[in-house]
C-alpha cells in the first residue's frame, strides 16, 4: 500500500499525475504571489500533474486549501517569503522555497517535492531532498532557494502583530479609567479602592501586563512554532518582572525580544536532538516546553537578571549626583532616558528618580512629566502627517498611541519600537531630550509621578504653559525625526502588505535580516481575499470572478491582438475602467527607472485624475526604495498609494530596449504598468488590479503580443483580455 507522504510509482508526465498542493506569499503580498501561483499551476499541468494553489496575499487567502485536498495530495510546496502555517501538513511531503523560485523555477521545484523529507512537525522526519531545515519544522528548503525575509524579521514582526492588540486594550482602558475615575494625590492619579473604574482599570493592567509576554512568546512562536510558545511567554512575564531577579524594573519590551530569540533558537536546538521514537510523541508537548522554560528561565533569573540590576541601581546612583547639574541638562539626560525603553529599566530609573523627588523638588518630575508622552504622541503625529508611508494597522495603532500618550501612558510607542527599533528609539530620544530640556529650563513643576497633559488637565503641573510648550515641541521633534529616518532607510517594507500591517506590514508581519524595516503589519499575513493560483487538470479555472483571468489566444490572422473585436478597442476601457487611450503610451522616451516613473506619472495626469503629479512621483519612489517592482519577465509594475491622485488609475507604457528596474531574474523592463489609488481606494481594488495584472502577464504568450502590438488600439485589444 502507498503511503499517503510517498508518490506513486512513475508519477510524472508520463505516468500517472501527482496530486500536488501549494501555497505562495510574499511580504508585501501582491505581485509576486500570483506570479508565481500562476507559473507553478501552469508548469504542474505541462508536466502532467494536478495542483491546487493558496495564495496569500495582501488581500487575505483565497482558494484554501481544504482538508481532503491535504489528505490526497502527495506533496506540498511552500513558496512564500513569509511564515506560513504548516501544522496542516503534517505526514506530508513538504517543500519551503521563496517566492522568486516559484516564479522562476517552477519545473525543479515540482521534481524536488518528489523527494522532499514529510513534514513530522515536531522536528523529526525521514525522506530524501538533502535540504536544511526550515525556520520552522522539518520541511525542505530547496538548494539555491531564495528565503526572502530573514527568520529574525518575521519573527519580530509576528510577536509585534500580537502584542498590538494588548498594548491598544490595555493602553486605552486604563487611560478611561483615569480620566474618569481618577483623583490627583501626591502618590500620583489614585482610583478609589471601591470604584467601578479601578475594576476597569485592573482590567486594562492585566492587558498590559500579558503585552510582554505575548510580544516574547509569539516571536518565539514564529521561529520554532508551537513547543516555543510557552517558554517565550514565560521568558517574557520574567522580562517584566524584575522583582524576580532584585531589580525595581523589569526590562521591558527589550527584554521580551531578548527571551523571545533565546527561547525560539533554544527549541529549536533541542528539536536537533536525536530522542528514541518512543519519546518523540510527547516531545512537542512535554519535554521540549519543560525543558526549555526551565532553562530559559533559570538563565534569565541568574545571569541576565544581575547585570539589569545593576544598571538600575548605578543609574539611580548617578542621577543622585546630577541634582545640583543645570536644569537644562538633566532635564535632556531624563528626556533620553525616558524615551529609550518606554517602561524598561531605563525609563523606570528616570522616572522612579523623578517621583521619589516629588515633595523635595518638583521640578526633576516636571521635566519627566513632559517627555514621558512625546514617544507615544510622537509616533501617532507622524502616523498623521505621512499617512501612506504606515499600514492601515499601524495607521489606527498611531490614533491610540495618541490617546495614550495624552494620558502619559509611555508604553503607546512600544509597537512602533519594537517594529523600526533602529529609527523609532532615536527618534523618540530627540523627542524626549527637547521636552525635557524645555521643561527643566523653565522650572515646570509636576506635583504628583506622573506624565502627560493628563497631569496639567487636572491640576497637579506648575507652569501649564511651558509644559505644554514642552511636550508639543518634544512630540513634532520626534514626528519629524522619525519619518525623516523612515524617508532615508526606505520606509516601512510592510507599508504595501497591509501584512504590516504592517504589515506591515508585514509584515509580512513578516519580516528582519537586512531587509527594509516594515510596519506594524505583523508578520505574518493580511486580510481580505486574494486571487487563487489553482488551474485543474482538466484546465478550468479555480480563481474567483474578481480575479479571473480571460485566456484567450489570438487568432491566426492576428497574432498581434489586431483583428477586431478581439478585446477592448480605442476609445474602450480595460481593467474595471482604469486603463484607457489616453493612459497607454507606445514607447517610453525614459531610459533609466527614476525618469519611467515621472513619464508615467505625467502619462497618468492625462487623465484628470491626478491632483498633484510630483506628489505622486514621490509616493511612487517611496514605493520603489521598500523593493523593486521589477518582477522578472520584462515586467514592471510600479505602484502608490497617494491623495495625489483622486480617483484609481492605470497606464501602461513598452520600452523596445528595456530599462533596467532591479528584477530579481536581471531582465529588463519592457512592459511597465503604473498603478496609483487614492488613500480612501487603497483596500482591495488596487491589489485586485495588480492580481488581475500580474496573473495574465505570467504567460509568454500573452506578453509577445503585448510587445509586439502595431498601435494604441491593438494594445488595448491585448489588454481587453483581462477581465
């Protein structure tokens, strides 16, 4: 009897057809993902084999994969650049490439699953391939093929998707509860012990408190799966709870990405160890758990907790010694230091130093009390100011860090630190130091520990206006820094994933590696529906109307798209009505890409449609420094999202000579497509285009008549073809 893991004999083209099943993702989920669902179904069906393609893209899974199609199939192949759930095929044989070998070598790919090891998932597994291990589980990784985002990139990213929804939860309930239930004490704003609101407010602590450690687990989670889960929660509660290594501050959102890494490579090492077969049933769910949270644990406690307290106890020491120091200057080294942890031992020591000088010296409170909001306040500014240049996660992220930030709730900022940590920290410590320069220079005064307009609202700040002055000036100093750092590193990888969204998104919520930093996407995925990649054997479509693909051939009269009514003629539209005449262009004069996207972007302002045409030009370069949209094949697809434009619109344009775009397959762009949809369109529609588009342009056919079209009309023709 055949195993349900093991080919039949002489599967192949010319044999009986395998049974095959793929998944294909990219960060920034759009594109490449159906690209190379497209080119595996079509390589599948010339080989002889019947393949069922998921695709996850920006607009979420379509064309699931179910259980009987996991039951029947005799491989599986994994093309993504970001984490995609396997647990469904366990006792299959399974293949983890990136999405560019999707694209480019789908042939190989659907040899080597042939001898791909089965997936066990929980570190054992038999079966040829020769490949490494996979981040996650035993799955194959084909020779040569390209991982896309690093492990340590997505596994950031998956931990701060999660952590999101805590911070947002726990920020804003016990910001209500304050602001309604609250009184002003010399210990700070006190709820009574008998109020409704302190049940709110123990409520939103118990949200904040789990932050830590979901934000710890969950990136350990994306690295070695499900056996990390525990010992990187409990890494994390351990991280934020420094009464258990004598230290008055736990060591925050940087001690959980610290216990997060430790736990996920620590299972992933004891999944290595060869264990009799006996004992491997209960390894995923007893000994590697136990294992791991016990030395996690003990390692954390005894040898990283030691050097953490003692920074806070030689911190506080110092700051003893700065008091009789100008105002200004320890109102800067306070500012940075609250800034640069948001919660950790760093910012605890600033402001545990700050209250503990509250009915000596006010003042010292006065300039923690002013920078204590900047992070968050900062962060949600800019969210507001360069809207396309965040995800619509982090864009809503950025509306509660303000409200949080209002009511000095520091910790508002950790999503966007712990996302970007190499631009948002420096950013938020600029911040930091001005307002609290500001507030030390003019003697404001807090009379109770603790932070943010809050605290000037019911009136416990001496010097209301310079405080204010402080915490405006330090929350624009930390916008503007951090989209100028955002502007020179690229901006955010996830800012097309929606993943993460980013994405973030992506993620992708996905992403690290030398990647560009991503948004809050979150590692992992989007949401939505997205195209399917799936072409059965006997040649029906699988896709979902709104992305189907019309393949009709040319004549053969008319190998150019030339005869009539073969499409869409002059004077017609094509692509739901956003490409037209005037939009299509049949020779690019441009010969590098920087000047294709300004001829582009002035072929679309044709159109009407375009408000402000160097706006977006520059939406468009943004676009471009988060990843080429150079796609292989002679194809270009450059993209925005951007108020310039009023309404979604497409152009396209040919180069004969080509314009080198940065294509992963080294090919020049002949065939370059512009895309750009307003903020209030920027959902579905225009990654619904790109699916359309990207799908059809897989076959070379297709992209021969499109190149060599006579004119105007028969390029319309050609295209007319999407549908």
């Amino acid at each position: 009897m055949t195993s349900p893991a093991d080919p039949p004999n002489g599967a192949g083209a010319s044999g009986p057809g395998l049974k095959l099943l793929a998944v294909t993702a990219c960060p920034t989920g759009i594109a490449h993902t159906y690209m190379a669902a497209e080119k595996l179904a079509q390589s599948a069906e010339a080989l002889g084999h019947r393949m069922k393609v998921e695709t996850q893209g920006s607009i979420g899974a379509e064309n699931v994969l179910s259980d009987n199609d996991v039951r029947e199939a005799d491989g599986v192949i994994i093309a993504s650049d970001k984490d995609v759930d396997r647990s469904r095929f366990i006792g299959k044989r399974v293949l983890v490439v990136g999405v560019a070998e999707g694209i480019h070598h789908p042939e190989r790919l659907i040899e080597q699953v042939r001898e791909a090891p089965v997936y066990r998932g929980d570190g054992g597994g038999r079966g040829g391939g020769g490949g490494r291990s996979a981040e996650r589980g035993t799955a194959s990784a084909a020779p040569g093929g390209g991982k896309g985002r690093g492990v340590t990139y997505k596994a950031l990213m998956n931990g701060v998707s999660y952590m999101i929804p805590f911070v947002v939860v726990g920020g804003l309930l016990i910001a209500v509860s304050l602001a309604l239930g609250g009184d002003t004490t010399s210990k700070g704003i006190v709820i009574p012990d008998d109020s409704f609101w302190k049940t709110v407010n123990d409520i939103g602590t118990i949200g904040f408190q789990l932050m830590i450690p979901a934000l710890s687990g969950y990136i350990a989670y994306a690295i070695a799966d499900r056996p990390a889960l525990v010992p990187g929660m409990v890494g994390g509660w351990i991280a934020a709870h420094g009464e258990l290594y004598d230290s008055e501050a736990g060591a925050g959102f940087i001690g959980a990405i610290v216990t997060g890494f430790l736990a996920g490579y620590l299972v992933l090492w004891i999944k290595r160890i060869r264990v009799p077969k006996f004992v491997q049933p209960i390894m995923p769910i007893i000994v590697i758990p136990i294992v791991a949270t016990s030395v996690l644990g003990l390692f954390f406690i005894h040898v990283l907790g030691k050097p953490i307290s003692w920074v806070f106890e030689h911190l506080t020491d110092w700051l003893g010694g700065l008091t009789g120091t100008s105002a200004a200057l320890l109102g800067i080294i306070l500012g940075l230091m609250i800034a640069f942890d948001m919660g950790g031992p760093v910012n605890k020591t600033a402001f545990l130093f700050g209250a503990g000088l509250v009915s000596k010296n006010p003042e010292v409170m006065g300039a923690c009390a002013a920078a204590i909001p900047v992070p968050p306040l900062g962060q949600g500014l800019a969210t507001l100011l360069r809207r396309r240049m965040f995800d619509d996660q982090e864009r809503e992220t950025g509306l509660a860090a303000l409200f949080m930030g209002f009511f000095g709730i520091t910790e508002g900022a950790i999503p966007f630190a712990a996302a970007r940590p190499a631009r948002v920290i420096p950013a938020n410590m600029a911040g930091g130091a001005v307002a609290g320069a500001i507030a030390g220079v003019a003697s404001v005064e807090d009379n109770v520990p603790h932070g943010g307009p809050i605290v000037a609202v019911l009136g416990a700040v001496g010097g209301v206006p310079m405080f204010l002055v402080a915490v405006v000036v330090g929350t624009a100093v930390t916008a503007l820094v951090t989209l100028a750092l955002m502007s020179v590193g690229g901006g955010p990888a996830a800012a097309e994933a929606a993943t993460a969204a980013a994405a973030p998104p992506a993620a992708s919520p996905a992403a690290p590696s030398a990647a560009p930093e991503p948004v809050l996407a979150g590692a992992g995925g989007g949401g939505g529906t997205a195209a399917s990649g799936a072409v059965a054997a006997s040649g029906a479509a699988a896709a979902r109307e709104v992305v189907s693909v019309k393949a009709a051939a040319p004549t053969d009269t008319d190998r150019n798209g030339d005869e009539a009514g073969a499409g869409a003629g002059p004077g017609e539209e094509v692509l739901s009505g956003y490409l037209t005449e005037r939009t299509v262009k049949e020779r690019l004069a441009a010969d590098d890409k920087d000047a294709a996207i300004r001829e582009m972007a002035e072929l679309l302002a044709t159109t009407g449609r375009v408000a402000d045409t160097a706006e977006l030009v520059r939406a468009a370069f943004v676009r471009e420094e988060q990843g080429t949209t150079g796609l292989g094949e002679e194809i270009a697809i450059p993209h925005a999202k951007t108020d310039a434009v009023t309404a979604p619109v497409v152009g396209f344009a040919r180069s004969p000579e080509g314009i080198e775009w940065g294509a992963p397959d080294g090919t020049k762009a002949r065939l370059v497509f512009m895309i750009a949809v307003p903020e209030a369109a920027a959902g579905d529609e225009h990654l619904r285009i790109l699916a359309r588009l990207s799908r059809t342009l897989m076959a070379a056919e297709f992209r021969e008549r499109l190149l060599g079209a006579a004119d105007v009309g028969a390029i319309l023709r050609v295209l007319g073809e999407i549908e």
